[in-house]
C-alpha cells in the first residue's frame, strides 16, 4: 500500500535540486528565487487518462515523459529558461494497492524524470491524492524565467509577417493512429510516444530577436494558428507545398490532414518580419517557413472573409482552412 | 453545450487582473512580475469531487471557495502577499451539457471569485477538460510574494519554543459531521464550508518576526504539528486545557477529538521562541499558546519515546498522542 507519505517521499527522493528554489517539496509552499530583472512564466496541463493518454496505447514512461513534456513545451513558446515544476497525482486505488500499479507509477516517475534531467529542471512540489475514479490524474505546472518583459507571445505578430514552424507536422497524430489501431503500450520512441520540447529553438528565437510572436503546436496548426492570428488581429495564408509533413504521416492516407489538424507535435510556430533572416535551422532543429500574415481587414488574404485561415494548394483555388484540431471538450 | 473555448471566456470574464501580471488567461504562460528582492512562494491542492468535496453537502459556491481558499491557506502559512491563481478544472459532461451544470459551474466560479475578490487576486491561467469520469476535479495552483529570505517556514522551530495556534479548531469537521448525517448542499455559512485562509495573520507574523517557524492546518492539528516536528527535528507537548475548541465541535460528542484530528480547519499553528511577547490577537484573529517544543532527544517531552506528541489532560498522566488527522491516500 502506498500512502501518500510514502509516495511523496519516492517523488522526493528522485528529485533534483536547485539554487534557484531553496526550498522544495515538504513545507506549505515552495520559495523560488529568480534571477533578479526576469520575469516569471507559468503554465498548467492536465494529463488525464483517457483524455491525454491511455494505458493501453502509452506507456507509463510515455506518460510521464509527455506530463512533463506539454508543460515544457509551453515554456518554449516563451523563450523561458525552466525554473521548476510542480506535478500533482491522484492515482486509483489498483494503483496504490498491487505491486503492478506500484511498478507502473515507478516507471511514470522514471519518464518524468528523465525528461526533467535533461533540463536540469528541479521538481518543487505538488500535491497527491486518491482519484475519486479508476484513472490515473495529473497536472503539472512549470515555471521559467525570461529577461523582463522580453517573453515571447502570440499577440505581438505583423500583417505581412512571415509564418515558421519548427522541425515537421503530424507525427504525432499518425503514431497515435497506429497506435489506435493495434494497442500496445511497449513503444519506447516516436512523437506522439516521446515529443521532444523545443525550449533550446525558443530561447534561441528569444536571444537573437528574431520573432514576433511564438507559440506551442499542441492542438494542431490550423487551430493554434488561428489562436496566433485572433490574439494578433491578423488572418493568414498557409502554403500547402512549404508544409513540413512529418515521415510517419507521409505514409498515411491522411498526411495533410495529420499535419494540419493533428496536434500535440509540440513544435513551435513563429512569426517574423520578412526583412528577418531566419536561419534554415535553430539549435539543430529544421525551421520552414509555412506562409504569411495579413490584416483582418482590409488588405486580406485571399478568402478571409469566411475564414481566419487561408490554404494555398499547389494547383487550383485558395480554400478557407477551418479550425480542425484538438478540441479537448468536445 | 460548454466548449473548452466558451469555458475558458466564462472564466477569463470574470477575472480580476493586476500590473504584477503583465500577461494573464490566453497565452501559453502567463507572465509574472514580482517586486524587487522577493522570492515568489507557490502552491498547488487538489479540490477532487468525493475527496476533496461532495456534490450533496457542498454547495457550488463552497466548493469554489474551498478551492481557492485550500491554496490562499498555503500562502498564509509562508506569510506571504498573493499574487496570482490559476485553476485547472475538468468537468463531467453532465456539467458541460446541460442547464443545470452550467449553473453549477456559474456558482463555483461566484464562490470562487467572491473569495479571490477579497484579496484583489487576478487568476492568470490554467487549464480546461472534460473529466473522464463523472467527477469534478479542479487543481488550484497559488503564486506569493515574500521579501528574499523572509518565508515563514517549518523547519525553523526551536526546543523551549512556545507553540500556537489562530481561531479555533474542529469547527469544519464539526459541521461536515452534522453534513454527512443530513446531507443539504445549502449551507452559506460555517468552517467547514467556508474556512477563512488566515493571510493577514501569516502576513503580520512575518512582517513583526513573532516566529520561528509556522504552517496552515489542513490536515488535523495532530497530523500537522507532527510534520512540523519531523521537518524541525524536535517533539512537542499539547496541554489539553489551552486549547480552543469551536463551539460547532464543542455541541459534539466528541469535541477533543475534533480539535486534535478534525482536520481542514485552514488555521494557522506557529512557533515563537518563549522570550517573544505574542499578543491575544493578531489581525483581530485570537491567538491561543497550546504547548512547548522539545527536543528529539536528551531532554525531552514526557513519553515522547514512543511518540512525536504528547497530549497533557488537565488531571491524570500524560499520554502519547498519535497522528489522528486527514490522510488523504487511506
């Protein structure tokens, strides 16, 4: 049996530590000590099973991994330095109780923590409990710092702006649907398994000024991209042929569709003005450039007036792109 | 039908906002800036359906409020200035999908709201989603200031230190008893549905150096001042006489156990070195001395070779006192 003294100190004892947080798990609060002139950025994601991951098609070492991932990668999109993280876990009774859950929730912390270690990134606190139901329940919150006032948002972006993404699209998705289609929760590799947070592209793009807006493709880009434009007040233009379709969803029958409307890439979509240089990659990571903003008014991508978004195929007429991604309520 | 979209519009709506959040709900982070030379505090709680709160003795409005106010609690014991929330809630579709779910929500929200008004707090973020089972859960995280080095922690107690406690205690499980063997989500009123997070309090103890360490009772007085023990390395004798006891417990059969066990009393429980003159009330909220630290070993307090506490009766021997409070896991 694992109570909740008992798994806060397995949590505990695998933690990193940190200068920055002279005081971690075990008091009511954590203390955080940022760099003095930096702001603080904080975000918070629910990883639910069933909604965000499945046992059967994840392991629990993905599980963690991709808890901590999607806070990470919120924290890219800024251009933050991580801080700490705060991971709340309410786990099911079968999971507190059999030494097949005690496993599992080993193998959860071991993903997490892996991920973590690569960042340095101390694990601060949290919280624990019993889910009220059969699934797995967790929240994790991440903290970063940036230099005052120079994060990066999404509403800062220019009609006439170019649109990057970073490395390809719709991996993700395409692994999910094998994965969907044949369960199996042994994969140990792969985007939607194992996403790899772009945090050294965003502090990049924040150091050498080169955007003007950023954020995280986590609900996939037509949807994201549409959040960017509505933030900024701007429509935008995709190019069909300068999309970077990720291999795995190449060999669907859908690529397309995986890498407009696929989401949870966790790569990073950016804008610039056109008069910036963007390199072809940043920090190792292939940027493409993937089209360009206009004004909501006025002046306006072709078709905007039914759609924030626009695509152009290679051949024949521009079409409205509506909003296809993720929508976690519905 | 609530989408995440609508959900999140609700939410951000009613908001309060603040320059110390240049950037709030919409972005992947929120910004925050705190002062100069302070360190950021912060907290995260669960407030899960059937742990935490039930739909059929807590009113929406107290299942808000308890949300925020398990997290303003953290703050108090750290006595720190708030600075920002942020809440995480995944519903049941029976909430998103019909008309009176979504007024169950519009209450939490007011309960909430009416609680973070009271202290200017702005929510600058958090996360959406349907829950996967039929349960509410919700995960507050709170953020405070506290000058560099300032925090009230716990492991700062020192032996012969005096130890107190604010308000009184076993009020909450007073009322949830008297919950459970009649249930009616109508209650307006009480400890138990409505605990006042003691912030002045925590924020006076700081800023007047009254003492050596201090922390919020969540969990039962017995449960806590145990961990307070543990993490300072010491062991502590409660006189049974001193302490306060709400006049809800004092009605019960059971007025002492309440006191010691009862739990969620969201209190504060502190430690000052006999010397310090502590006054009988601190921001208009009584102060009760209710024992003495010792040390852990060598001199120490009456039977607490078998036991961390030890309870004083007003007539008859000392007795060990066990951990009774809230485990959350058992």
């Amino acid at each position: 049996m694992l109570t909740e003294l008992s798994l806060i100190q397995r949590i505990r004892a695998t933690a990193l530590t940190s200068p920055r947080v002279p005081l971690g798990i075990g008091d009511d609060c954590a203390i955080l000590r940022p760099p003095a002139n930096h702001d603080i950025v904080l975000t918070t994601d629910f990883s639910l099973e069933d909604r965000h991951f499945r046992r059967d098609t994840h392991s629990p070492q993905s599980a963690g991994h991709r808890t901590l991932a999607r806070g990470l990668s919120d924290l890219a999109a800024m251009g933050a330095t991580p801080l700490a993280a705060f991971l709340s876990l309410a786990l099911p009774k079968d999971l507190l109780r059999t030494r097949p859950g005690r496993l599992w929730f080993d193998r959860f912390l071991e993903g997490f923590n892996a991920l973590a270690a690569q960042y340095k990134l101390p694990l601060a606190g949290g919280d624990t409990a019993q889910s009220p139901s059969t699934h797995i329940l967790a929240d994790i919150v991440l903290t970063g710092t940036v230099p005052r006032g120079r994060a990066l948002r999404r509403d800062a972006a220019r009609p006439g702006d170019h649109i990057y993404v970073t490395g390809a699209l719709g991996g993700a998705a395409a692994q999910l649907q094998t994965l969907f289609a044949r369960p199996t929760n042994r994969g140990t590799t792969g985007p939607q398994l194992f996403p790899q947070p772009r945090l050294a592209v965003g502090q990049a793009i924040l150091r050498r000024r080169l955007a003007t807006a950023c954020m995280d493709l986590s609900d996939g880009l037509s949807t994201d991209l549409t959040h960017l434009c509505q933030s900024s007040n701007l429509t935008a233009a995709i190019e069909e042929s300068l999309l970077p379709i990720h291999p795995l969803a190449q060999s669907t029958p859908n690529p397309l569709d995986l890498a407009l409307n696929g989401g949870e890439d966790y790569e990073l979509l950016f804008t610039a003005a056109p008069t910036t240089r963007i390199p072809k990659t940043i920090a190792g990571v292939p940027i493409h450039r993937i089209g360009t903003l206009h004004p909501a008014s006025g002046k306006r991508a072709p078709l905007t007036n039914t759609s924030t978004l626009t695509l152009l195929p290679p051949t024949g007429p521009a079409r409205p792109l509506p909003q296809g991604g993720w929508q976690h309520l519905t």
